[in-house]
C-alpha cells in the first residue's frame, strides 16, 4: 500500500511539472524566478483561465499590461492587455494524410476553437472575422526559377485560374459588455507560428478597490 501512495504522488508531481512547462514553455519548472510576473500578468486578463491546446504545442511568448511587461520591452498602455503565443507547426499523427497547406488551415483551426471556448466561458460574443487563405501558390515558372536558384531558361507559363482558396480565421473580434463597459478582444494569427490576443477597454483599478 506505501508503495502505491509512493507511486500515485510521484505520478502527479511528474503531471503537474508536465503542466507547468505547457503553460509557460521550457524553463519554469527549473525555477525561472520570473514566473510570478508571468502569472500576475495573466492573472490581470480579464479573468480569463488560460489554458494552452495539446495540439499543436503552443507557449507564451511575451505578456503586457500597464504595470507588467513579461518578455516584451514595454508595458501595455491604459486599458490594454496583450498576449503573444509561438508554437509548433503541427497536429500530429491525426493530419498526416493532409497537404502541408491544409495542415496549416487544420492548425489555424484548432487553435482559434481552442482559445474561441475559453473567450466564450468568460462571455465574449464573436463580432466579426476575417479570412486568410492557407494555400501556397507557385506557377510553373516560379517552381523552375526555385529549381534553378534563379537562373536558366525557364519559360513564362500562360495564365490560368487561381485555385480555390483553403480559408482560415486569421483575425477575430469578440466584445464582452459589462453595464456600461464595454471590452474588445482581438485574436489574431500574426505569422506561420506565432498568435495574439489584446483586449482594449479593460478597467485598471484592482477588483478589491472598485
């Protein structure tokens, strides 16, 4: 019986350390001594839980509020908070039978619905989206250049009809109305594996002084 406590405590400290370094990327649980400031950061959001996806593997980047810059040079003006996320370029064995460009639009999906869900526990309502498109397009003329490293004979191909786009949200707008205040928040997909999330409107004054 010892020897199974002994086990299931050892199990959850190796969870929980797995959980620390998901939340806030490599480092932490070695005794990174700006931890706090990252979670007082957080923990100045808006009251929103975050929580990372398990896929595709994301960390914090950097985090900002008017009295907390966290990896990032300067500090978020009045009434603003932001968020940056870098992560990996993958889902895993599940999307390994799709294109290297619908597999981006699979990612871009799958981190918009993860975050999209925790915005929505807090009661932001979607007001508006905008698309990208995941699809890499080289004409024949482009891929003998790449091929030839800019140089030989390659022939101007004739023009043709674009492929269909392979759409994905690349920026959403959620607003969350409390009596008169109202909070914007701004997701938005910055590059190939790097996201943001900035609100605007937030109230500076601590809970406990309103």
């Amino acid at each position: 019986m010892r020897m199974m406590q002994t086990t299931q405590r050892r199990s959850f400290f190796i969870l929980l350390a797995a959980w620390l370094i998901l939340l806030v990327g490599p480092g932490v649980a070695q005794g990174n001594p700006r931890t706090d400031e990252l979670k007082h950061c957080l923990q100045d959001f808006d009251g929103i839980e975050w929580k990372l996806p398990y896929q595709p593997p994301l960390r914090i980047r950097s985090c900002a509020t008017p009295t907390i810059n966290y990896d990032t040079g300067d500090k978020a003006s009045a009434g603003r908070r932001k968020l940056e996320l870098i992560g990996e370029l993958t889902l895993g064995d599940d999307a390994s039978q799709l294109s290297f460009d619908e597999g981006y639009a699979a990612l871009q999906l799958a981190v918009h619905t993860h975050f999209a869900a925790l915005f929505k526990q807090r009661g932001y309502r979607l007001a508006s989206t905008e698309q990208g498109n995941a699809r890499t397009e080289y004409s024949a003329y482009t891929q003998c250049m790449l091929r030839r490293h800019g140089g030989g004979n390659c022939v101007e191909d004739a023009p043709k009809a674009p492929e269909p786009p392979i759409p994905y949200i690349s920026l959403a707008r959620y607003v969350r109305e409390t009596g008169a205040q109202t909070i914007t928040l701004i997701y938005k997909a910055e590059a190939k594996n790097t996201w943001s999330i900035s609100l605007e409107g937030v109230s500076d004054v601590p809970a406990g002084a309103k």
